[in-house]
C-alpha cells in the first residue's frame, strides 16, 4: 500500500513516528511524507520514505483563517499528486484539514488524537470551532485512534464520533534499551526535573511556584528544567516568572536538548504537573529510566502513575498540592526511591514498550480491514 503520513512537524515524525514507519516499510508498504520543513527533516533517514512533500501554509498554533484555506487547497494539490491508498494524520491541524480534504478526494484515512490542548476544550471561541470542524473531520475517517480512554469517551459524549469508529492506542511507545538507567549515585539533595515545552498548560508556573516554597521552606533540593524558551514567546506573564526564578537561583534551565537521557540519569524525580496529556511521552520516558514521578491526577496521567506506588499524583493547576508531593518525596529514603522508580520501568515495559504498541497499532489497522 501507498501510506501518507501527515503532521504539524519534521519534528513530531522524527521524534514520535520513525518506530512507526519502520514497522510499515518491513511490511513492504511504500511511505510517503508531508509536514512543514524544519531542522529535523535532514535527520530523517532516506530510508524511511519514498518522498516527502513540503507544506507551506502549515502553522501549528495558528489562527490566521486564509492560511487554513490556503492549507486546505495545498493538501488537496499534494494528496491528487501523491495518490495514496491509506492516510494517516496526525496533530490537530492535520487532523481536521487533512481528513476534509481525504473526505472530499474519497481517500481512506485514520485520524491520530494524540492529546487534547485546552483550545480543543475550551467552551468558547476556537474550541467551538474545533469542535464543528472535527465532526465534519471524523464522520468519514476509517477510524480514530486515541492514546487514553478519556480523551475517546469525551469525542463519544460530544457526539464527534461512535465508539465502533474509535480505538485506543499505548501512545506511541518507548525505547527502553535506549532508556535504560546506570544506578543513581546517593546526593545530599534530591534533584526535581521538569522536561518538556515550556507552556502554562504543561504546569511550569506551578512547577516555579512549588519551587520557590520549597526553598523559602529550607528543603535541600535543586530544580531544574528542560525545554525550548521559544515557546514561552507567546505568553509574556509567565516568561517573566520563568526568567526571575532563573536570575534568583530558585531553578537552573538548560535549553532544549537532542538528548535528554543525561538529564534524566543526573535527576531524582520527575515532574510534569500537565493540565492534560494523550499519553506523556516525557513521563514514559523518565519511568523507563526508573525515575519516580510527580504528575496531575488527568486525562494521560493517571494511568501512567499509581499514587504512592511509583509517584504521586496532585491537583491540576495547584501549586501546593505539587509542593506537598515535593516535601514526601524529600522525606523518602534512596531505597523507597529506588523501589518506586522499579516500578516505573516495570510499567513501561510490561505495557508501553516500543515494539509492543507498533504491533498494538498495527494489529488496530488489520482489525478494522484498514491495512492489507
């Protein structure tokens, strides 16, 4: 079969979809690739597509209504050239303007709902719209894939989809030789790590705050975050936040990394304090490093976290709640530590394993007659 395979980024195909694809070429399957070019398209091997096609009116954030026609027509243009058997989307934008145009051609294609940003939810404005453009999206895809339950229930309740329509997929898989921890050394403070975008809604302002008290509060511990500061541009109130946490000592940041595993081995504790998630690749990947791990207690969280087992799970959107899970895990001993983090990579392995979910999505696929 001829498979295209559409998102928002190089960098979401370079670093969420190469597993994927692998598993589809070995089956002999001919991929195709479009998404708007950036620094990682050159590191995606030759290998792995038979042609990639540029899309230019392509903005992931977006909101500019002649760029999204203009998307629209593009896609149109690259899906009549390629001539695909099967797409698959990926990414919001995609999602929705890629399966209208898959629609109107009469072109099979499976929608990928990775996650759910607060704009889908919203009750007003573009969530709104989301949600009209969606239902015109989703009423002829081969199917919708899902990386939680929840995010599937709430697509059935708003009457976007049926349930017979719908799967649910273990995200998209770690790599857990790749992500394989050394035994932490003892230290005389416990190391906090935030990895990730640095956004409102991925919980940093929380993570600062919860920060800050911990050191008005005399506990010997370090925070550090990892993540692009690009995505802060957008969101002046909390950059300044950020940036006086930086000049005051209270966190240390280090720009976005291509390799976050160092990072990783040298911290304790993993915290992501997310308003919601698909299914945290960032927390997949620090279980399987055997790291336990603080999280909010939503959707793409609270099945990836046993509260008290292998972390703790606290309020959305509550500083304190996170400074409490703080202060427990500084009262812990290195074995309770080490304890938790087993069963985090134990986790991770029995259910999350990269080769485990390509075969889980795959064997999705064959079940609804979509590959052959």
């Amino acid at each position: 079969m001829k498979i295209l395979l559409v998102s928002n980024s190089a960098w979401n195909i370079y670093n969420f979809r190469l597993g994927l694809i692998s598993v589809f070429r070995q089956r002999g399957h001919e991929i195709f690739l479009a998404s708007p070019i950036d620094e990682y398209l050159n590191k995606i091997e030759s290998i792995y597509y038979n042609k990639f096609y540029p899309i230019e009116h392509l903005s992931a954030r977006g909101k500019n209504p002649i760029s999204d026609i203009l998307l629209i027509w593009e896609l149109k243009k690259i899906f009549q050239t390629c001539k695909p058997d099967l797409v698959l989307l990926f990414t919001i934008k995609p999602n929705i303007y890629g399966g209208i145009v898959s629609r109107f051609l009469q072109i099979p294609y499976v929608v990928n709902i990775t996650g759910l940003g607060s704009q889908f939810t919203s009750a007003a404005g573009f969530g709104k719209l989301f949600h009209i453009l969606f239902s015109f999206s989703l009423k002829k895809s081969s199917l919708a894939l899902f990386h939680n339950h929840e995010d599937l229930d709430y697509f059935v309740s708003q009457n976007l989809l049926v349930s017979e329509q719908a799967a649910v997929v273990n995200g998209s898989g770690v790599d857990v030789q790749k992500f394989c921890a050394e035994p932490r050394e003892t230290k005389d403070r416990l190391v906090f790590l935030f990895a990730g975008r640095l956004l409102r809604e991925k919980g940093l302002a929380e993570f600062v705050q919860a920060a800050k008290k911990m050191k008005e509060s005399g506990f010997a511990a370090i925070f550090h975050v990892i993540g692009p500061i690009e995505t802060l541009e957008l969101d002046v109130e909390l950059r300044n936040i950020f940036e006086v946490a930086v000049r005051q000592g209270t966190i240390q940041y280090f720009n976005k990394t291509e390799n976050v595993k160092p990072y990783l081995q040298a911290a304790d504790i993993f915290v992501l304090p997310t308003y919601r998630e698909g299914r945290s690749k960032a927390i997949l990947e620090a279980m399987a490093m055997k790291m336990p791990v603080i999280t909010c207690d939503v959707a793409g969280c609270r099945d990836l976290v046993v509260d008290g087992i292998n972390g703790f799970l606290v309020k959305e959107r509550d500083s304190d709640s996170l400074y409490l899970a703080m202060v427990k895990m500084c009262g812990f001993s290195y074995e309770m530590l080490d304890k938790m983090g087993e069963e985090s990579r134990r986790i991770v392995v029995d259910q999350y394993e990269l080769k485990k979910v390509q075969t889980q999505y795959l064997q999705v696929l064959e079940e609804h007659i979509i590959l052959r």
